[in-house]
C-alpha cells in the first residue's frame, strides 16, 4: 500500500499541480485524466476485485482523498471521483449484468459516473422528488419513460451512466425508485452551469423529455430506492468531511510558510502575536477535527451501524466545513492581498467552502438528521 501511495503523491505533484490553476480557469479538467487515474488504481480504491478495483479500509480511501486534496482543489476531487457517489447504489442493489455493464469501465477511467438526485423544486427534501419514470412497453419490451429535471449534477455533462433518482409510485418516500440512465439518451438535454467555485467540476442542470431506458435498468427494487439514496448519503458524508479536514490543512500549511516567510514591521508575520495566534487557532481546529474524523472510522471499524454513528457523521460534516471555512477565511486574511489573487491554493479554497456546506446535505439538514436519530 505504501507504494501505490507513493506513486499517488507523484502523480499530484507531478500531473496535477502544476496544472491546476489552468483547468480552473479554463473551467474544466481533461478528461483523459479518468484514463491515468484509472490505470494508477485510484478510481478502483474501496471496489471489489472482481470489478477491477481493489478492496481496502475507510481509512485508505481518505488517505488517498487527502493526498488528492493536497493539489488544492476540490472541484477536482469532486470531479474525478464523481463515480464515488455514483456507483455505489448500482454495486450494492443493481443486477450483476448492470452492474458488469458498467462498473468496470467506470474503474478503468473509460466512462464517467454521476448521481442524480437534486431537483430544481428541491435537493434537502428527497421524499419528494418529481421527476417521473413510467413503466412502458416499447416494441414488446418493458422500458420506464423518464420526464422531469435534475440540476446542480457533478460531471452531468460529461457522464457516459447517470444514477437517477425517480419517482415511480405514489407520493413521499415510498415512491422512489433509481434508475441507470446512460449520458447519450434521446430526450436528456444537459446544461453546464456557471458557479462561485469548484469551476473546473462540470456541473450541469438536466432535462427529461420521454426518455427510454430497458425496465432492466431499475437498481433495486421498485419504489424502495430512497433507502437505496439514503445509505449512498452517509459515505458520501464521510468522504465530505475528510476533504474538508483535508483543505483546511493545505490552507494552514499555505499560511504557515508565509507567515514564516513574510517580513513586515522589521519581522516575520509569524513573530507578531495575533497572526501566530491565528495559526494556533487553525491547528486547533484541524486537531480537534481530526481526532473526531479517527474516532469515527475506529467506530466503523468496530462494525458501530447506530443511530449514534449517523447522528455523529451529520454533525461532523458540520464541524468539519466549519473547520475548513474558518481555516480558508484566516489564510486569506493572512497572506494578505496576495490570499485574494486566483493562483493560491488558500484563495480557491475560499471559494470552494459554501458548497462542502451545502452539498451532500446542507447544514441546517445535517442538524436535523442527526437529531432525529438521537430521538431528542
Ligand atoms: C457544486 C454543487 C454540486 C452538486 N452536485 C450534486 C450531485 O452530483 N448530485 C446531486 O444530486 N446533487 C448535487 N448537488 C446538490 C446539493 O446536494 C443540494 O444543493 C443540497 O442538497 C441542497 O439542496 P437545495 O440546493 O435544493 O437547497 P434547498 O433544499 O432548497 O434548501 C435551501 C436552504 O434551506 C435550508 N433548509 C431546507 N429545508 C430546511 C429545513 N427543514 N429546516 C431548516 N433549513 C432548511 C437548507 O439547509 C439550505 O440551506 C450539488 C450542489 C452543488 C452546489
């Protein structure tokens, strides 16, 4: 393991870095990246074997995260590794000739993965999502005929399989249903949109009209797929919360050399108190972040699948974004002028705060989801 982590850490300070600040600017990535991601192994992490994957800890997958996050930018992350909230619904409930359909090839880096749930009318309140698939016959087949709109989607544009939450019964929770949808299906319109950060993730709002997929696309069972999206959710917070931890500390990390490099008043910036106090401050909250993030994956390790656990992994995600926003606000202000120039990691990462704190389920809800699991 050693060694593939090794060559992931090359693989950033060599293919990635360098290049970041253009592929923000230009407001994409190249997507032959999937491809030389795919061949290092990195997509694969986490996934069975027999998919092309490797199986390995919690605590390796976000290993792997930080080292990735080290290049200072989470629209990469949340682009690259878009499959991480894609796939597993189809992995874990789709039908072995669904899931060798795709899985594999996502793995590879030959086709992009994206999830979609958010609906224009609403992302916090999923019971009541609103874009219908109907079960049709289609030349003596069964096919659902899909008619709604999603928005906000990561790497929507570009997806070859897209994830789809629908409704397929009645109204509320128990009508839910997800189904695989490829990218080039007639009907989907897809539209990239403009956002304050994560510029080079493509994010894209998309249209349904009348699109047809095989009935042998549904994952699952019929109209139990909220607990399907439900269960994708608490991962996808997890891998949330390490990524923040893991951008508050390049912005530390950013900070602390200019402070210790930077001279004004005749010293350095790290010798007046109140900037070395802010330091102290950041290291603070990553470490009591940090602690909390170990303490959670021992208890996953442990086989914890309490209502506790849940509970905690909301509000860590809370702990943790506020970590990284605190973090990212204090190394813009001190490297001073320069924290507002695009071209610091800490200056991106400031812009990338709002969305940890609003995707994969936003603040307010985190709150509320975990206090309905401790029954308060
Ligand atoms: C860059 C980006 C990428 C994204 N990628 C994806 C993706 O790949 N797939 C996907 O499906 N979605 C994606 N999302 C959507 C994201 O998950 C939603 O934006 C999020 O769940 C919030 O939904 P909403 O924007 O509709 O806000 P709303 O649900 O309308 O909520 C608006 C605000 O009100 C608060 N609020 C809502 N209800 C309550 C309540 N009961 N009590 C108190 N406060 C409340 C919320 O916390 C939020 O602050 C992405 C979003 C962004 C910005």
């Amino acid at each position: 393991m050693e060694d593939f982590f090794n060559s992931v850490e090359r693989f950033v300070k060599e293919q990635i870095t360098p290049h970041i600040n253009d592929w923000d600017e230009a407001g994409e990535f190249p997507k032959s990246l999937y491809r030389t991601a795919g061949e290092l192994g990195l997509l694969g992490l986490g996934y069975p074997e027999e998919l092309g994957g490797f199986e390995c800890s919690l605590a390796d997958r976000l290993k792997l995260s930080n080292l990735i996050c080290k290049a200072g930018s989470g629209g990469l992350l949340a682009g690259l590794f878009s499959h991480n909230i894609g796939l597993p619904p189809l992995i874990n409930h789709g039908s072995e000739a669904l899931v060798q359909s795709i899985a594999p090839a996502v793995l590879r880096g030959e086709l992009i993965s994206a999830l979609a749930i958010t609906e224009p009318t609403g992302g916090s309140d999923v019971a009541n999502l609103k874009t219908r698939a109907d079960l049709v016959q289609v030349e003596g087949q069964p096919h659902y005929r899909i008619n709604g709109e999603k928005v906000f989607i990561t790497s929507g544009v570009r997806a070859d399989w897209l994830t789809v939450a629908v409704r397929t019964g009645e109204p509320g929770a128990k009508g839910i249903s997800v189904i695989m949808v490829p990218g080039n299906s007639k009907g989907l319109t897809r539209t990239p949109l403009k956002k304050m950060g994560w510029w080079m993730s493509d994010t894209a709002a998309l249209h349904f009209q009348d699109v047809l997929v095989p009935a042998s696309n549904l994952v699952g069972v019929e109209n139990k797929g909220f607990r399907i999206v439900m269960e994708n959710f608490n991962t996808e917070r997890l891998m949330l919360s390490g990524a923040s931890v893991g951008f508050a500390r390049v912005c530390f990390e950013e900070a602390l050399d200019w402070a210790q490099n930077r001279q004004t008043f005749g010293k350095r910036l790290m010798d007046h108190q109140v900037i070395a106090h802010k330091l102290a401050d950041m290291r603070m909250r990553i470490r009591a972040t940090e602690a909390w993030f170990d303490d959670t994956l021992a208890r996953i390790d442990r086989g914890d699948i309490s209502d506790q656990l849940i509970a905690d992994i909301c509000l860590l995600k809370n702990m943790a974004t506020q970590t990284m926003q605190h973090c990212a606000g204090e190394a813009v202000q001190i490297l001073g002028g320069m924290g507002f120039m695009r071209g610091t990691k800490s200056e991106r990462i400031y812009r990338e705060t709002k969305v940890m704190s609003i995707g994969g389920g936003a603040e307010e809800i985190m709150k509320e989801l975990a206090i309905r699991q401790l029954k308060w």
